[in-house]
C-alpha cells in the first residue's frame, strides 16, 4: 500500500467526519494552563468558533476520523465498507501532534475523535483512548475533547473515555429502530441505548451530593447524539418524539438534527437527494421550543405529522391557539410571553425587567426585539392594539412562491 | 467649559476619576470635553482638571453600571467618554435608568458594550499565531486588527491558555508580550513585524477545505459570524472564494453521479454474529442465561420500544425466595439491573430488618421493560396493563421454572397478577401464605415504591413497618421446609 503524506491523510480524515453536526466546545469544567506543562483552556461558558466555513458550520474542533477504514455496512454512510472512497488511518502520534500544533496556533478549541471500526468495538475504542491518555496525561493538554463511543466497546472504556474527555457521544443515527435495522445492519440499538445509559450513570454518579470521595471524573459537558434527517421515512414528529425519549432518559446536552446530505460514492440503497436544510432548521427550532420555551411535543406537533416548511413551528401553534392572543407585554406572565412568536428568551426577560419601571409601548418592543415585524399582530402594547390587523390580508402569511413549471 | 484629559485610549480609571468629579461639582454633559493623549496644546486650556482632583462626597451609581462603563470605554467611537458622562449624568434623578433598556441612552451604551465583547470574543477567536522559526523556547507571533481597544481585556485569555508558551500578539495600537512569567505591553506595530508564514498553515487550510461540506452552502451564515472585516488575517479565508464557487457543481455530481459497484467483500463478521445469536422465538430457554439474551430481544408487546433494555431477574440460580416487583424503573431501565433505584434501596432495608440476606434472593419483575410517559424531561412510571404483564409472564413463569423457589414474593398489585394469574386485594391477603401451582408458597405484600409515595411522615412509618413484619412473616416460612 503507498504510504500516504500527513496532509492527504489529514484531507481524508476530515472529510470522512465532516457529516457528524457536532462542534460545541462549551460548557465544560474551567480550566486553564497555569500551573501545569502543557498548552490548553476551557470553561463552563460559551465555547469559542474559531472559524466558519462556507456551509455556516462552524469550526471549533479539529473534527476527524482516527481511521475511516469500517467493518460496518451503513447506506447513508460515505465510509461504509463497501464504499469505494480512498481510505487512511491515523497513528496516535500524529493525531497529538496535530491537535498540538493546531492548538498553539490558535487555529481550535480541541479535538473532536470519532472512528471507523476496526476489527472490534473494544480495539477501536482502545486506540481512541490512546489518543486522548496520550494529550492528557504525556503533554498534559487542557483543551476541549470531544470523543465519539463506540457502543460495542466495554464499559470500562467507556468510563476510562469519559475520563478524558469532556464530552461524548453516540450516533443514535436514524429515528426508527427498524429503518437502523435495515439501513446500518451491523449496528445494534439496544447497544447504542445501554451506552448511553452508562453514561448518564457515570455523570449522576460524579455529580451526587454528599459524597466523601468524588466518583472520579466524568464526561463534564455531558454526552450527546446525533440523528440524520431523511434517510428514512420518519415524520417529523416522530423525530421530535425519539429526542424527547432521549433527552428523558439519558439527559442528553444536544441532539443534533443532521439533514441526510449527498456522500461520495453513493450507494444504490439509498438515493440522494439534496439535504432538507429547510427541515432540519425547522427541527432544531421545535428542539429549542422543548427545550427552553415550555412547549411539549404533543403541543407542537402530532407523532405522524411534519413540521411546516414554510413557517416556524412557534408560528404555527399561535396560529393554531387564536384564542390565546393578543399578549398583553404589560401583563401577561413569562409562560405565555415565551410562547408569543418573535419573542426569545432573552427578549421576554428584559420585558420583564423592564414593565417594573413603566408600561411598555411598541417602540419599547422594537428596540428589545430589533424590530416587531413578526410580533405586532400578536401582542397588545401601552399604545399598541392589533385590532386594525383584523381587517388586513392575513398578516403573517408566508409570501407567495412561484411553483415549479417542471 | 471643562476639559478631562485621560492618559490612553483606554484609560478607564481616569475617565472614572474624572467622571466623578466632574459630576460633583455639577458639569453638565454639554460643558464636558473629554481628550486623550497627554501634552497637547489644548490640554492647558481654561478649565483644565488638575491631577490631584480631591472630589469633595460621594454619590453611589447601579452595580452594573462600573462594567457597563468598562466595556463601552473600549469602544472605537470618538464620543464614548461624553455618552458615558451623560449616562452617568442621568443616573443622579433616574438610578435606574440602567434597567430601562430602550431608553435610548441606554440602548446605545449597552449596544457599544455588546459590540466590545463581541469584539473580545472574536479576538479569542479569529487570532492566528505564527511560529517563530528557530527560535528557542518555542515562541509565536500573531497580527490581528481588532475594531475595538480590546487587546488589553483580552490578553489574559490567551496567558491563561498558553502560560507555558511565549507570544506576541501585534496590533496597530498596542502589542502584548508574554515570556512565561509577566505579561508587557508596548506601543503598536506593523503587519510586516510579525512573521509572514507559518508551514502548518498549509495543514490548515487543507482542514479547512475538507471539512467544508458542498452541499450544505450557506454564505451569510458564515459571513454573520466571521466577518469579512477579519479575513484579511485569516489565512483560510483565502479559500472561501474558490469554496464556494465549485460547490453547487461538486454537491450535484454527487446527486447525479451512478452509485458505484461496492467492492467484493464477505459479510462483515458482526452481521455473521448477530445473526446466529438471535434468540429462536417460542423455544422454551434453558437457563437463566438465555433468559437474559432473550429479553434483550424480546418483541411480546411494544414496551421495548421506549426503553433502553430489558430488566432480566438477579439472583442466586436456585434461590428459596423470589421477590417479584412491577417493571424496572427510571434507573433499572438505564442500569439494567432490578431494585437498583430508590425503591431498590428502600427495599434492602426492609429485608435486612426482617432479617432475609439480599444476596440469597432472585429479585425480578412481572414485567420487564420500563413502561412510562415524558413529564417535562423526567420518565415517569406508568402502570403496565393486564395485557402487557400477561405478555411478559411467559419470562416470569421461566424464571420461576429454573430457578424453583420454595417462597414467591409479589410486590404489589401487578407482581400478585403476575404471579398468582387473577387480580388480588393487596390489602386484605397480605402477608399471608398462599399455595402456587408449582408447589412454591405465594406472598403477597405492598411495593416498596408504595412506601415512598405515602405522604404522611407518620402513615409513612406506619406502612413501612407493616412492610418489614409482611417481609418478617417471609423469612419465618423460609426458616420452616
């Protein structure tokens, strides 16, 4: 076999892991250089974008396959066995000095290290934990680790993983058990789950009060997973519903939404089409409404049903709950102010500051907001009624869109 | 009109002295002129603060207002000082200004200050050091033009990330100069100070393009987030241009392109694997081993669906006494253990009261996988229905076969179904020992999550003890064959 130079190697290692959404490089235990021999921060805040590629991904980590060569036949996957991409594999060593050498330029926040598998689950792992044992303990590297489990894999590598790492993570890859059956057959879900339940133990485990000994270090920002987004023929609420499950039962930090998008050499059980962008936006958007806005699922969206393209799912529940609009921002409580459309957050906490001092006008609103275009017909301000939107052509109609003529 | 002469573009400490004193003697914004740089001419003009300001009281101001004024300091604009002095100003009849975000006073304070951060943030972000080759110890060089006077806030950051390294970061207005132990600023410098290459960007940039995904373009979001003031010191943005001109064509020759012939290969030994352990469906198991594995793939009813695994029972292989439990629960489910959560703990207790040793008893469940409903993010236990123990009682009555213990525990209404096939009044039969088919003794008591529910300290006590002398009662028909 030739021997391939770093940098090509380097391109195909990277390549192979770009499908995986994952970048954060937050919320972990602060920590910083001083004191020790290495090079290396992080903290409990906002991670750090180093950079933005022209997809508006941001690059955070040094995202990359520890090897693609696979044992596994997954369709959706460019790194398959039976895919006839080139293939690499990094040694231990040059993986470290790579995360070095980018991090002392400023270039990232850390490593992000997935895998393909080879041989077995265990052997896989055990070069992963290389890797990361080498940056923490031998060059005693206090940056941001992210690293992918491979669910097969014991589980005392998956604690010795998570004791390295700051987070981790497993693909649970398709919404349906049964279309992960047909589309990845080597993968084992009842695998993934367990893992995933290992690991939410260990972090339980390490944060339990009261403790005379501290369990030892555990996965601090968490673990999380990523599903892909039409592959298979899951409705939208159906996807929803599998997050909710996940987030219930592991407290997952992230799910991440990743619409199914063309692979090099395609395989013929499963077309590609172009990504549904618009669909993962729209998913992710439900995601947050689960998450931060109070909202259920079943609020949101039935388990057959789809997300609607055109406008988002917080508009779509006001237009679907008349009765309950307007809002009045100098009244209503932050349950009801959060489920306003066009108000954030961090919008609806500053109205609240803000009403102590004074009845709130709709310039008041346009400032919090920068600009009320999509919140007026929804509220009611101090000098603000949308009464005389009733009359008008629906307000907030999605603009017409010429149909295709082909 | 009075002048306030400050000693650096970013001196905060003396726009703060000033401030105060001027707001003391009760200079209006409109008479205050503020200057920095030290030594003009106009600096001797009429009504010249002198250094050594005694300010005569004291006024307080809004806790956020000192941090509010530190970030805006650091702005760019020509007027920060004056809009500050005015915030400051108005703060003496309205202290709590601060919080009225859309004054627009206010709103135009708290934007510069968020421009600041944002500033800062992307300086720990968009900085590119450069080695600087053959020299020892290892030393790099950045060059950065930050919008704002953020260098000085923001050097720390890199210090505390690269203590053991030395570097310089260069800008037009000011230079920080880390040696591994003090941090020195000097005055600004030129792009040419810095050292024009380093061979790792190549490395680089090659990540850069490789991680980048053709199908997936979305420029703006890009550009809102590195924007195109910082490329020219970004070495990968040199290739953004390129990027993003051959990716609509890269992404549909990946649509249009046939799928390829995979290459010859056997079945992968995983898929070998997992096919030949499938469990046979309706073949009786053998051992409680293969009771265990079949659970894990067991399809009887849809519980298995929402759960992480299914909950096989535990214990010694011939054990005298079966405790029986409803389902597993939160923490069962993700363990895979049975009574291993806070009923499971309440439950040793119990039995190391009535005396029975927890490690002689197979604990299990009638019904295997955790059944529940999302409340928010917890899992809460939901009752299994008649269907779903009935389905599930075919694992039940192979443990009980293999293992043959001479007592059977059922905890709870659905373990009593479970065991004895026919709803039984818990209340009214507990404690008492009842013939099985099998020949085994049939007791039945409450579930320990019961205990956990009472709300009342004392009827909590009352149910509990009733519980251990129900339990008592067991060990008492253990100790007679």
């Amino acid at each position: 076999m030739a021997v391939l130079d770093l940098r090509r190697k380097l391109a195909i290692l990277s390549d192979a892991a770009k499908y995986d959404a994952s970048c954060a490089s937050s919320g972990t235990s602060r920590r910083d250089s001083r004191g020790g021999k290495g090079v290396g921060s992080s903290g409990p805040g906002m991670g750090i974008c180093h950079a933005y590629a022209p997809d508006g991904r941001c690059i955070s980590l040094l995202k990359i396959l520890l090897t693609n060569y696979c044992i596994y036949d997954c369709a959706y996957c460019v790194n398959r066995v039976s895919s006839n991409v080139p293939r690499a594999r990094f040694t231990v060593q040059e993986v470290v000095d790579l995360t070095l050498n980018f991090y002392k330029r400023n270039y990232i926040e850390g490593l992000f290290l997935s895998s393909g598998i080879i041989r077995s689950g265990d052997y896989t792992m055990e070069e992963m934990v290389r890797v990361v044992r080498a940056l923490r303990l031998d060059r005693d590297f206090r940056g941001y680790i992210h690293l992918k489990l491979i669910p097969e894999a014991s589980p005392a590598l998956t604690a010795e993983a998570a004791l390295y790492a700051d987070r981790v993570s497993i693909n649970i890859e398709l919404p349906r058990d049964d279309s992960l059956a047909r589309l990845a057959p080597d993968k084992d879900v009842a695998g993934i789950r367990r893992t995933m339940g290992e690991v939410r133990l260990g972090i339980d485990e390490r944060s339990e009060k009261g403790r005379r000994v501290r369990a030892p270090r555990f996965a601090p920002a968490g673990q999380s997973t990523q599903m892909i987004v039409g592959a298979d023929e899951a409705a939208d609420g159906e996807i929803l519903a599998r997050s909710e499950t996940l987030y219930g039962a592991y407290r997952l930090r992230r799910v991440y939404y990743s619409a199914f998008s063309p692979i090099p050499d395609a395989t013929a059980r499963l077309p590609l089409q172009r990504p549904p962008m618009m669909r993962e936006h729209r998913l992710y958007q439900a995601d947050w409404l689960l998450r931060f806005y109070g909202f259920s699922r079943d609020e949101l969206i039935g388990r057959a049903e789809n997300l609607d393209l055109a406008i988002d799912p917080k508009l779509a529940w006001a237009l679907r709950h008349r009765d309950r609009f307007p809002v009045d921002v100098n009244r209503a409580d932050r349950e009801m102010l959060l489920r306003t459309p066009g108000l954030g957050v961090r919008t609806v906490d500053r109205l609240l500051a803000m009403r102590r001092q004074r009845r709130l006008r709709l310039e008041d609103v346009r400032r919090l907001c920068g600009g009320v275009g999509k919140v007026t017909p929804f509220i009611v301000a101090a000098d603000w009624s949308p009464l005389a939107l009733a009359d008008a052509e629906h307000p907030v109609a999605p603009e017409p869109r010429q149909l295709s003529l082909f | 009109m009075r002048v306030a002469q400050l000693s650096s573009e970013t001196d905060f400490d003396g726009w703060r002295r000033a401030a105060r004193r001027l707001r003391l003697e009760g200079v209006p914004p409109d008479q205050a002129l503020w200057r920095v740089g030290a030594g003009d001419l106009f600096a001797l003009a009429e009504g010249e603060m002198g250094a050594c300001a005694h300010a005569a009281g004291a006024f307080t101001v809004p806790p956020a207002f000192p941090a509010l004024a530190a970030d805006v300091v650091c702005h760019r604009s020509a007027d920060r000082f004056s809009r500050l002095y005015n915030v400051l100003w108005r703060l003496k009849d309205e202290p709590r200004l601060l919080e009225d975000r859309a004054d627009p006073d206010v709103a135009d304070a708290l934007r510069m200050a968020g421009e600041v951060r944002r500033a800062s943030h992307k300086m720990k972000a968009f900085v590119r050091f450069r080695l600087l080759e053959g020299v020892a110890p290892e030393t790099y060089v950045a060059w950065f033009e930050p919008p704002h006077h953020v260098l000085e806030r923001t050097a720390q950051h890199f210090v505390k990330r690269f203590a053991n390294l030395r570097f310089s970061i260069l800008t037009p207005d000011l230079c920080c100069h880390w040696d591994g132990a003090e941090l020195a600023f000097t005055p600004g410098a030129r792009k040419e100070d810095a050292p024009a290459a380093d061979p790792l960007e190549r490395d680089w940039l090659t990540y850069y393009a490789s991680i980048f995904n053709p199908a997936r373009l979305k420029v703006a979001a890009m550009q809102s987030e590195m924007p195109k003031r910082y490329w020219r010191n970004l070495p990968e943005a040199a290739l953004i241009p390129a990027l993003i001109e051959a990716a609509q064509e890269r992404a549909e020759n990946m649509v249009a392109s046939e799928p390829t012939q995979p290459r010859k290969r056997a079945p992968s030994r995983t898929t070998v694997a997992l096919i030949e352990a499938a469990p046979s469906p309706g073949d009786a198991p053998g051992s409680l081993e293969e009771i265990a594995a079949g659970v894990q793939a067991c399809r009887r009813c849809d519980l298995w669906r929402g759960a992480t695994q299914g909950v096989p029972g535990e214990g010694p292989a011939h054990a005298p006494l079966m405790l029986v439990g409803e389902q597993p629960g939160d923490m069962e489910d993700v363990a895979g253990h049975p009574f291993v959560g806070p009923a499971g703990q309440l439950l040793d207790r119990a039995l190391a009261e009535a005396g029975i040793d927890r490690g002689k008893v197979f604990v299990t469940n009638a019904v295997k996988h955790f059944k529940h409903e999302l409340r928010g993010k917890r899992r809460l236990h939901k009752t299994p229905d008649a269907g779903e123990i009935t389905a599930c009682r075919w694992w039940l009555d192979n443990e009980r076969r293999l293992v043959r213990p001479r007592v059977i525990v059922a905890l709870g209404g659905s373990a009593a179904l479970a065991v004895f096939g026919r709803a039984m009044p818990i209340m009214k039969s507990r404690g008492q020992a009842m013939p099985l088919e099998d020949g085994a003794k049939g007791v039945v008591t409450v579930h320990p999550s019961y205990l956990l529910r009472v709300p009342d300290a004392a009827a909590k006590a009352a149910a509990y003890r009733d519980f251990v002398r129900d339990l008592t009662a067991v060990a008492e028909l253990l100790r007679f064959k």
